[in-house]
C-alpha cells in the first residue's frame, strides 16, 4: 500500500506563531489584571477612608458621669450642671468656648443654639480639654437666654456638639414642682 501525502498543500502552525499567539494573550491578560486590581485598590482604599472617617467622628463621643442638675429661681430654670467624661478609646474634647464645642437647647417651643457654658475639672489636670480619665463639670447659663423658659414639667434636651466628635444628645423632664434651688433630674 502506498502512503499516503496527507500535506495536501496544508502547513501546520508554527512554533512561532504559537508563540506569538501565546504572548498576545499574556499580554491582554496582564491589561485586564491591571485594570481589575487597580479598581480593586482604589475602591478599597475608598472604603477604608470611609471607615476611618467614621471612626474619627465617633471618638469623641461622651457620656453623662452622674446625675443632671438644674438650679432655680424656685419658678423656671436658671442654669443646669453637669458632669461629662469621654467614651472608652475616644479621642480628647477640648471644651474652651473658642475651640468650636457647641451647647445648645432645645425645647418643644424653641432651640437656643449657642449657650453660654462654663467648665470646671472634677479630676483632671486643670485644663479645659477632657481627656481619657477625666470628668469635667459644665454648667449651662440658661438664665443668660431670655427665650429659653424651662419650668415644671417641661421636656428639654441638651445638645454637646464637640468640633470632630459625634453630636451627644442628654433628655430630661423636669418634675411637677421646682419650688427648691437644686433640682436633681438623674
């Protein structure tokens, strides 16, 4: 039998066209890897910006240490005491009036958004940024705010917005009578 010429004029791919077939891929696949981790990196880094965002706004947060206290003219409210201290792994809040730290008062009939407030240190080093550690007495000079009458069984909420840190909101109602100096409102 005779072989047969299976050529037919035919010719087979070549190693270097192989290879040039071959490095085109890789070449179009290292494009595409570039483009999907460069997206995958800026949007990762998006997100952990984000993230840190949020976390350096709430590390200023703080809590009421103790009870809120209101003082009277035994009719309305003249001024309310309180004492202040940082959340656990919180950031410190500087409390000097220029340092950009807002208290205000809201109250079904009016908000009063800058009051006059006044700071003394509990424990602490004297100076009026709270650290970890430390408890600051604020006392808020409602009488200085003609607008603002809070008297028997008013709801009132006191707003703290320190510059950087999270807005802490403190709600209390006040009792049927305020016919004595110092009222402890818990």
């Amino acid at each position: 039998m005779p072989i047969r010429d299976v050529s037919h004029g035919e010719r087979g791919i070549t190693g270097i066209e192989t290879a040039i077939v071959f490095v085109a891929f890789v070449v179009v696949a290292t494009l595409f890897a570039f483009t999907a981790l460069s997206t995958g990196l800026f949007t990762s880094d998006r997100g952990r910006e984000t993230v840190s965002a949020g976390l350096a706004k709430s590390q200023g947060s703080l809590y009421v240490s103790g009870s809120v206290m209101v003082t009277t003219d035994l009719t309305q409210v003249t001024s309310v005491e309180l004492t202040v201290a940082l959340a656990a792994g919180s950031e410190p809040v500087d409390f000097d009036p220029a340092s950009g730290t807002v208290f205000a008062a809201v109250t079904s009939a009016t908000r009063i958004s800058d009051l006059t407030y006044t700071t003394a240190n509990v424990v602490g080093d004297g100076d009026p940024a709270l650290e970890p550690g430390e408890l600051l007495a604020v006392s808020l000079d409602i009488a200085a705010h003609p607008s603002l009458v809070l008297t028997a069984n008013d709801t009132f909420a006191i707003e703290v917005n320190p510059p950087g840190g999270s807005l802490v909101v403190i709600q209390r109602t006040l009792p049927s009578s305020i016919a004595r100096p110092v009222v402890d409102l818990n």
